[in-house]
C-alpha cells in the first residue's frame, strides 16, 4: 500500500513540479522581453495568464502578446 501510495505522490507532483519550471522560465522570459523592448511590451509588469495550452501576456498600450505554448 505504501509503494502504491508513493507512486500515486510522485506522479502527482513531477508534473506539477516540472509545470512549475516551465512558468518560472516564462514569466523569466516576458520579464526579460519587457525590460529590452518596452516599445513592444509595455506597460510592464502585466500578469500572465492561460488561454489553451498558452501562457501569455497582454500588454494593452501596444495591444500586443508575448507567450509560450506547451
């Protein structure tokens, strides 16, 4: 019971440990996109968001997205 437990637990959590990383290297990524080119991507500082299998930020003043699929 014990090892049907604990696969259960890691089989629940790897994934979302390795979603987890995904997002961090996203948010990394917009963060960097924002601070080298706020013509595009401005105003900073907009919070991602899921749409489908896309993480995604909008930025309104240049009505523009930046986002990572997968």
């Amino acid at each position: 019971m014990k090892k049907k437990l604990l696969l259960l637990f890691v089989l629940i959590l790897l994934p979302c440990q390795v979603l987890a990383g995904q997002v961090a290297d996203a948010n990394r990524l917009f963060d960097w996109a924002e601070r080298s080119y706020p013509q595009y991507f401005g105003p900073a500082g907009q919070e991602s968001f899921w749409y489908e299998n896309f993480l995604l930020r909008y930025y309104p003043d240049t009505e523009t997205y930046i986002g990572t699929l997968g």
